[in-house]
C-alpha cells in the first residue's frame, strides 16, 4: 500500500509527473484533511476528517505511465465543509465507485391523529401526565 503523502513527495520533488495540473493539489487536500493541524479552538481538529487508501493492487503500470487510483472515505462532518478550498479541489477530482441513486419517493402521510384512552371517570387533567396515569396508557 502506498502513501498518497510519498506521492506528493514524489510530485514535488520532480519524480514523478502528474498528468493533470490539479493532482499536486489534490493530493496536498487529501493530506491537510486527513492529518489536520492541532488546534485548540477546533474540536474536530485532532481528529481526520478522511481517510485515503492507495493499495498497490489498484495501480496499472503503462511502460512509464503510473496511473494510482485512491479510495477516499469520509466522516460526515467533512460534507459540512464544502467551502474549503482544499475539499473543493478534494471534492472534483472523487469520481462515484457506484453510480448514484435517486432519492426514493415517500408516500404522503395523513394527518397525525392522537387518541386518549384515558378513563373519563372522576379523574382531574393531570392525571394524564403523572406516573400512574403513564402507565396506564401504556397498557
């Protein structure tokens, strides 16, 4: 498995080329976003916001053509993110591993109907609300 950090080691020190412009900052987003800075006034600083996987089954070697392809997982709160400029160039570069599904269509609901089954006989309204009452509706 390789690190997609020796990668980009790799593309800027001149051994490797990238084919695109844009993978230089890909994989610097990748990195800032998978080992973000410690910071007190961030909670989630200390924790990585995703986590990206290059095994060495994924990648093809074409003469002198490495092509690497990366799985990327990530945590909920990074969606939250969207404006960051290092996910915006993370986010264009994903491509789907399965294709996307519409939404599935609910049924409209009726009006919520609330019926009481509480006995009517010689009992005050806040009988409803005490422990008693409670476990009596339960029944």
């Amino acid at each position: 498995m390789w690190l997609f950090r020796r990668l980009l080691r790799g593309c800027r020190t001149g051994l490797l080329m990238p084919k695109e412009a844009s993978t230089i900052s890909v994989l610097e987003g990748l990195s800032d976003l998978a080992r973000p800075e410690d910071s007190a006034h961030l909670p989630w600083a200390s924790q990585p916001l995703l986590r990206a996987v290059c095994p060495k089954a994924g990648a093809k070697l074409d003469g002198n053509n490495l092509k690497v392809r990366v799985w990327v997982y990530v945590r909920r709160l990074l969606f939250e993110m969207i404006a960051y400029p290092p996910l915006r160039d993370v986010m264009k570069a994903i491509v789907p591993a399965a294709p996307v599904r519409k939404t599935a269509a609910l049924p409209a609901l009726k009006d919520p109907e609330f019926v009481s089954h509480m006995p009517t006989d010689g009992v005050g309204p806040d009988y409803a609300f005490s422990l008693a009452g409670l476990m009596k509706s339960q029944v």
